[in-house]
C-alpha cells in the first residue's frame, strides 16, 4: 500500500505530531510506503534550517526533526498558492493508494483568511481521508461539508471526535481508530516494562498544553492544599501558561483572593515545572510516578463523549494510572471510572481536588491502584499497539470496513454505546439540529476564506 500524508499548516501542532510519527512508523513496519508533506499558503518556500537544539526526530517515523509546538524542520512544504505547484501536487496524489489528511480542510487563521485556493487540492479521483483530532467537529470543521464528496472516509481518534461528527450527518463513511502507539518493547514484558511496583514509585505527573479547556490552573490552585510529600511534576506550555506566570499580565482568574500568582504558590509548595518535554523524558516520568492527571474537561466537548488524550494512553502504558475528570471522560465505552481511571468531579473545589490526589496517592488506595494497572494492562493497552491500529486503517481504506477493532471486555460496543444519543443538548435544554448548524457554520467559514454562494 502506498500512503501520502499530508496536513495544511498550523501554529500548534501538540499531539498531532505525535500521531503522524507513530502512523507513519506503524505503517512502513505493516510494509506500505509512506511519503508525506506540508501544505502551507504561499506562492514560494523559503526553507530555513532551525539553529535550536530543542528538536527529536523518530528515524522509524517520518525522520525528520520536529518540535512539540512548531512542528517539522525539514519536511517538503507545499506553497499551494503557485497554480503549478498546486496542480502537480494534484496530480501526484493519483499515485497513491489513499492520501491520509491529518489536517483535512486549512484552519481560520489570519494566514488562511481570503485564501481559497485549497479547494483545488484535492484531485476527484484520488482516495482521500481525512482524521478528526478534535471533539468539536459542528464549530471546527464545518466547511469540510463543503467538499465532502471528495472524500472517501473520516477517521477519529477518539470518542468526543466521533461522536461530534457523527451527529452532523455529514454522509462520509466515518470510523473510530484510536492513536497508534509503539508497544513492541511493552510486548515483550509488561510488568518488566512498567513494573506494578507501588512503593518505588512517587507522586504524579501531569504534562499538555496549557489551553483554557485543559485546566491546568485546578491543578495549580490545588498543590498549595495538598498534604502529601510525593512527587509533583507539571509539564508543558502555551498561552495560558503565559498568562499564569507572567508578573504584569497575568488573569485575576489564576491569582488567589490575596492577590499572589496560583503559580508561585504552586512552586512554593514543591510543583516541579519541567517545561515541553521530548516523550522518552515524559515516558521517564511516568515510570516514576503512581498518578498521571489530565485535568482537561469542556462542556462542549462533553456533549458528544469522551476526549481522551494521548497522554493518557501513555500513563497506562508506562504503568501510571489516570486521573481525569467526569466531563473529560463522558459517556466513554472504552473507559470506566473506577476500572481504567480514577474519576475527579469537573468542578471539584481545590480544598476536595487536592484530598483526592492525597487519598489516591495514600496506601489506602493502594489495593485500587494495582487493581486499575492490571486491568488497562489486560484490556485498553493492547487495543493501541502498531498491529491493531494500522490493521484497522488499512481495512478501512482497501475494504470501507467500520468496525472499530477494539476488544472490549464486558462493554457494549463502542459504536452502540451512545444508543438514543439524539439531537438533545443538555446544556442548552433545548433540541439541536446538528446537521443544519453544520452547513450553516460552513457557509460562516467559507466566507473567511472567501468563498461565497456555496452550494450547500
């Protein structure tokens, strides 16, 4: 199988790069050839080689040099404002078995805004797919409805991204394919991998990027309230970190009522901030700890299921187990408070936040925690491996197969799990017709880019 992989420009890439690494690598070791590019709106690339050192490269990835937030050096871009760049780029795509879109349609930034070029970039004949990431596909991805036909199937990480594009009614072939993750060292040995050893390990750990939806600031505000003397590691970046550390611009939302910075309490009562980590340092972490928390939780996203992130997975698997919250895990037919995860109440108050962490961290829970462990050993870890994950593409592509592959024990089925889901919104109290917010949002999207009188 040949696979082209292509994505349109963004500033923040997070996770997405952890995912093109690992499918790429998970596909070249199934045997398929891999070529992949940026598409980026410009009529002509200057490339620049970074002088920094913060860079990792995967040589059984892509095997170019990336960062966490900036993305790729290195990686052939695509300047599809040049009419003859965009049309071979066009053509060469007929070359391919499928062309895999981990970006499928360009974002509304200010470098996209009256650029409408990038309709012509996909060729009528050629097998496109395109991979939901996020859990808002109505608001996000709207003006993909605009160009729908030209795909052959979407692909969704997880269950909010499934469920939220689903429910649009879209009328594309959409399947769930959880991230892929490398698991042959796991394979080999669990225990020995990410030993279930309790006594030798300490604290947490709690790494992603600082937007307002992560809320990473409960966290913050609860280590001051604390007891425990474990470890407590915070990782990552972003603008909301920003705001939080900075002296002269910092929100009143992340200050106590006295008036001193949530941050430099934090720090006061012993946070260790590593900062962007590469993933073997954050794997290194996780080994080290008993509890990874992802404090992440959106209304929104709630709506449609659960948004698990990657982060997540990889706690499992270097034997941590999860903390996450009621609305970051909602409605999930993959994981179970109590089973997979210990559960937090989205709107827990620091005081009742920090006791949690301190009784899951306790030997009280001890017998809980190694309970958790064996369980996402046995059932959720295996379902994320190279194998399973590449198999479920490649069957998706050559054959339309939706079935998601993942072995569930005592669950229903992931796909019927949302059984009479409807058109409600809880939130809003009222009847949602998803499908007719879609085309409207797309119609509000094509006009940033300057499309008009779209036939939607």
């Amino acid at each position: 199988m040949k696979i082209l992989m292509t994505m349109y420009q963004i500033q923040d890439y997070g996770g997405i790069i952890n995912h093109v690494e690992n499918l790429t690598q998970g596909f070249r070791e199934a045997g398929a050839t891999v070529d992949i590019a940026l598409l980026c709106p410009k009529k002509k690339i200057i490339n620049v080689r970074s002088k920094r050192d913060d860079w990792q490269i995967n040589p059984k990835g892509t095997g170019y040099r990336y960062n966490q937030a900036r993305g790729w050096t290195g990686l052939p871009k695509i300047p599809y404002l040049n009419k003859i760049t965009r049309d071979r780029f066009r053509e060469k795509t007929l070359d391919y078995d499928a062309v895999i879109w981990h970006i499928p349609v360009p974002t509304l930034n200010k470098d996209n805004k009256g650029v409408s070029e990038w309709v012509d970039l996909y060729h009528p004949r050629a097998k496109h797919f395109g991979i939901i990431h996020d859990g808002n596909f109505p608001n996000l991805y709207p003006h993909l409805h605009h160009i729908k036909d030209l795909f052959s199937g979407l692909i969704c990480v997880h269950e909010a991204a499934y469920y939220s594009t689903m429910r649009t009614g879209i009328d594309i072939p959409t399947k769930l394919i959880v991230n892929p993750f490398d698991l042959t060292e796991w394979q080999k040995d669990p225990e020995a991998y990410a030993p279930l050893n309790w006594d030798e390990r300490s604290g947490f750990a709690s790494a992603q990027i600082f937007k307002g939806w992560k809320h990473v600031d409960q966290l913050i505000r609860a280590i001051p309230r604390m007891q425990n003397n474990e470890k407590k590691i915070v990782g990552g970046a972003g603008i909301e970190y920003r705001y939080m550390t900075s002296y002269d611009k910092c929100k009143d939302k992340y200050k106590e009522p006295d008036g001193t910075r949530i941050w430099d309490n934090a720090i006061r009562y012993n946070m260790d901030y590593v900062g962007v980590i590469p993933t073997p340092t954050f794997y290194q972490y996780m080994k080290a700890a008993k509890l990874q928390i992802d404090p992440s939780w959106s209304v929104k996203y709630s709506q449609f299921g659960a948004h698990f992130n990657r982060t997540t997975v990889e706690a499992m698997i270097c034997g941590a187990v999860p903390v996450a919250t009621d609305l970051g895990m909602n409605r999930s037919g993959i994981f179970i408070a109590g089973t997979n995860y210990l559960q937090l109440e989205y709107d827990s108050q620091p005081a009742n936040y920090a006791h949690s962490i301190d009784y899951w961290l306790s030997p009280d829970a001890r017998a809980q925690w190694l309970d958790i462990r064996i369980n996402n050993m046995e059932d959720i870890i295996p379902n994320f491996g190279f194998e399973k994950v590449i198999n479920n593409y490649m069957k998706f592509i050559s054959e339309g197969d939706l079935d998601s592959g993942f072995d569930l024990v005592s669950r229903k089925n992931i796909f019927h799990s949302h059984a009479g889901f409807g058109q409600f919104d809880e939130n809003q109290n009222k009847i949602i017709d998803y499908e007719q917010k879609l085309k409207d949002n797309s119609k509000k999207n094509l006009l940033f880019f300057g499309i008009r009188d779209a036939n939607i």
